[in-house]
C-alpha cells in the first residue's frame, strides 16, 4: 500500500464495522447479510484509498472464503442429516417418547445436559445442534417452552462439548497453538467451566419451562397420533444417531460421520416407508421434508433440513468470511496485535488482552478458529516473556473464541445455530448463560490472580507439554 494504515485508521474502521452492524441487527432489525456487506465494501474501499491493490483486496477475499470450507461443507452436511432423519422417521420417533418423558418444567435442565452429554461424546457443538438439538426444538414447540429458552439451553450445552470435549477441534486447537499438553488445557479451563456451568444449571432449574403454560395432554396426544400415523416411529430408526455418536467417538472425521449417518438413515426409510421413491429422496435432500400432516404444529416441526435450507447460513458465513481475508490482508490484526503487545505485561493484563483480541476477532470475521489462531500467535511471546503460564493463554483462547462465536450473529457458528434452531441469535443470547458466563470468570481470574499459576510453573509446564 502507498499510504501505511496506522492504529487509530484500523480503530476507526473496526469501529465503523461494528456500528453498521449493531445498528442494522439492533436498531434497523434486518438480516445480517446485507449491513454485513456493505461493510466488506467499505473496508475494500478505504484500503483502495491507502493504495492497496485490487489484486490484495480480491488475494483476502478468496483466503478468507478457503479458510472456512470445511465448516460450510460441514453445514451442508448437517442439512442433509435433518432431511434424513425426518424423512426415516428419526426426529418423530425422538419426538414421540420425548414428549412423554420431558415435562416442560424440567425442559431446560433437561435440554443442557442432554447436549451435555451428546457434544462431549461427539466433541462438535454442530452435530449437536443439528441432531437432538433439532429433536429438541421440536418437543419444546409442543410443551410450549420459550424457543428464546429452549435455543439459549441446546447452544450452552452443545457448546460445553465443543470447548471441553478431548474430540473437539477447538480442544485440540486451542493448546497446540499455545503449545501446552490438551489435557493439562482442559484441566485448567475447569477453573472457569465448572463455575459457569453450575450458575447457568441453577438459572435453568428456577426458569424451568419459562413460557410454558398449563400442559395440554389432549394436544400432546394429538400430535403423538399424528406422528404415528405419517411416519415410522421404531426403534430402527435410531440406528443412525447412535451409529453418528459412535463414530464421532471414535474420533473419526466428521464429514464421513455425518454421511454415514444420510446413508444409513435412508436405507432405512427404503425398509419402513414401502411406497418411498428415489426421487422424493433426492427431493427431500434438496429441499428438505415438505408435507402436510393435518396438523399445524407436526407440519412445523417436521419440515425441515435439505441442502437449500442451509443457504441463508452459508451466503452470511461467505460474506463474514472475505471480510475478515480483507481485514486479514490489509494488515489491520498486526496492527492492533503489535500495539496490544507492546501494552500488556502482568498476568491480568495479558489475559483480558488475550480475551479481548478473541473477541474483537469474532465481532469483525466472525470466525472461531482465526478468533484462536491470530491472538495465540501474536500474544505467545508475551506470556513467555512474562513468565505467565501458556495454559492461560490457551485457556482465554477457548472462553474468548470457542464461546464467544456463537454469540455473533454473522459468524459461523451464530449463523448455523440460528438457521437450525429457528430462533436468532440475539433471542437467545441471554439465555445461552454458559457462553458469556465463562468469559466473566476469564476476567475475574485475571484481575484476582485466581488459578493463575506463579512463575516458577512456567517451567513445569514447558517439560509436561514437551
């Protein structure tokens, strides 16, 4: 570039980002897509006028998209999964035996520790989502439960897995950039995990079914009729989850997991539905499920999934994607990254530095794994140099990436969640408690100096990751 950008220019325009975007989400209240946009044109616009060359704003665009196809890829997959699993009968079959054992008053403990318990054997907040926790949604609507509630439960408990599961990339991510030992890693976020986890369990114990009215028996049977008589509800069709988890456990990659899952769930529907067709399988995968039961909530719940259901995520994702390549090649994250270098020294400083920078990664690109990737390389000297142990760093990257991601509603993990679930993610922030109360903890360690290991451990540490 002729003209060299200086701090305060990248300050204003990641000001600007921010702004256009609060303001269109919160204020406007449209869609992400276009605020999002307009701002990838307007940084490509003021680069141009410091001297940056087509070639560099296009060169960001395009290793910005890269960088995130496996997620996308993942996403489409997950499309398919739903269609699959409605069209076999797995998500009614769910349905049918969840709505007698889980009573709306229970609704919100049930739904955490179910994800809970899925994410932490599959390790993916994705899988998650996009299995039980469509299920889930879907016994929700029927016991009348907040979806804002329902939403905020699923998101904090499928997270859990993604930030403390063994399985999980983020896990295996997070310390390998920080270069420590992942179990030592994962020992070391309980400081934070446990107690967020505990208060976000107690709110949801007292929310109980928040929204919830009186239990219509009547309905519920209703609608339990309407299952059995449109689609096959039978043990079969939970061969497929249980053969998705088993795989995921096994730590195999996710994509082929996933697929395994289609495949064997439609050879199924061949086996229970005598008049299915190739072509209204193909339709269904496209599409998604599109039928008419009889009854309003069934048709609700029940039509989903599909390849072209997932495109409001992927085409925002996209967008989210280039702009922070555009970031990325204009030198704005080394700029603020040399600046926050610079500044940071005691433990307390370098930790919210660390959990700022994860954050203000997420708010501009919208990505987890470079909300991880780009504050771990940058801020890994400092913490040696100041003899703060490398599990802090690894620790902040998790509560200030993995966590915070799915909070934004035009990033990667914020767009999918809100697409499956039906529910935005400014709905369900405030109940997705887990997800913001562990960063609080992240700052209040920092400022007490609580977990933060002296310096003497520093070397310790070193000879556990080595």
């Amino acid at each position: 570039m002729k003209k060299q950008m200086t701090l305060p220019v990248a300050l204003v325009i990641f000001a600007a980002i921010f702004a256009v975007m609060f303001t269109s989400l919160v204020y406007i209240k449209v869609e992400p897509h276009i605020p999002l946009l307009t701002s990838l044109i307007l940084i490509s616009a003021i680069g141009a006028l410091f001297g940056a060359k087509w070639d560099t704003i296009e060169k960001g665009i395009i290793n910005g998209i890269v960088s995130g196809l496996q997620p996308i890829f993942i996403l489409l997959t997950v499309g398919l999964v739903i269609a699959s699993w409605m069209l076999s009968g797995t998500v009614p079959t769910l349905l049918f035996y969840g709505m007698d054992i889980i009573q709306p008053e229970w609704f919100a403990l049930s739904a955490l520790f179910i994800t809970i318990l899925v994410s932490s054997f599959t390790g993916s907040s994705f899988t998650t989502v996009g299995t039980v926790g469509v299920a889930l949604m879907g016994i929700s609507h029927v016991l009348g439960v907040n979806p804002a509630l329902a939403a905020g439960a699923i998101v904090s408990g499928a997270c859990f897995g993604d930030k403390m599961s063994p399985l999980s990339d983020s896990t295996n991510f997070a310390p390998g950039i920080a270069e420590v030992n992942m179990f030592d890693h994962i020992r070391h976020m309980m400081w934070t995990t446990v107690p967020a986890l505990i208060l976000t369990a107690i709110a949801f114990y007292v929310l109980g079914g928040d929204g919830a009215g009186a239990t219509n028996f009547k309905e519920i049977k209703e609608i339990q009729s309407v299952l059995s008589d449109q689609f096959p509800i039978h043990s079969l069709t939970l061969v497929s989850p249980l053969l998705v988890l088993v795989l995921a456990f096994r730590k195999l990659p996710i994509m082929p997991v996933l697929l395994t899952g289609v495949l064997v769930s439609i050879a199924i529907s061949f086996i229970l539905i005598p008049d299915l067709t190739v072509q209204k399988v193909m339709n269904v995968m496209q599409n998604g499920l599109q039928m008419k039961t009889g009854n309003e909530a069934v048709d609700t719940i029940v039509n989903k999934g599909g390849l072209l259901s997932m495109m409001w995520s992927v085409s925002l994702i996209l967008i989210a994607l280039a702009l922070g390549g555009v970031i990325q090649a204009l030198g704005l994250f080394d700029l603020l990254f040399a600046s926050v270098k610079n500044s940071a020294q005691n433990a307390g400083k370098l930790i919210v530095t660390t959990l700022a920078s994860s954050v203000g990664i997420n708010l501009l690109a919208g990505e987890m794994y470079l909300s991880i990737l780009l504050p771990g390389q940058a801020l890994k000297d400092a913490y040696e140099k100041s003899g703060v142990p490398l599990k802090n760093l690894s620790r902040t990257l998790e509560d200030g990436g993995t966590l915070v991601n799915p909070l934004v509603p035009w990033s990667v993990s914020g767009a999918f969640f809100a697409s499956t679930l039906g529910v935005s993610v400014l709905e369900y922030i405030p109940f997705a408690l887990f997800l913001w109360l562990s960063p609080m903890f992240t700052l209040l360690f920092a400022y007490t100096g609580w977990s933060v290991q002296p310096k003497t451990a520093q070397k310790v540490e070193k000879q556990t990751a080595a």
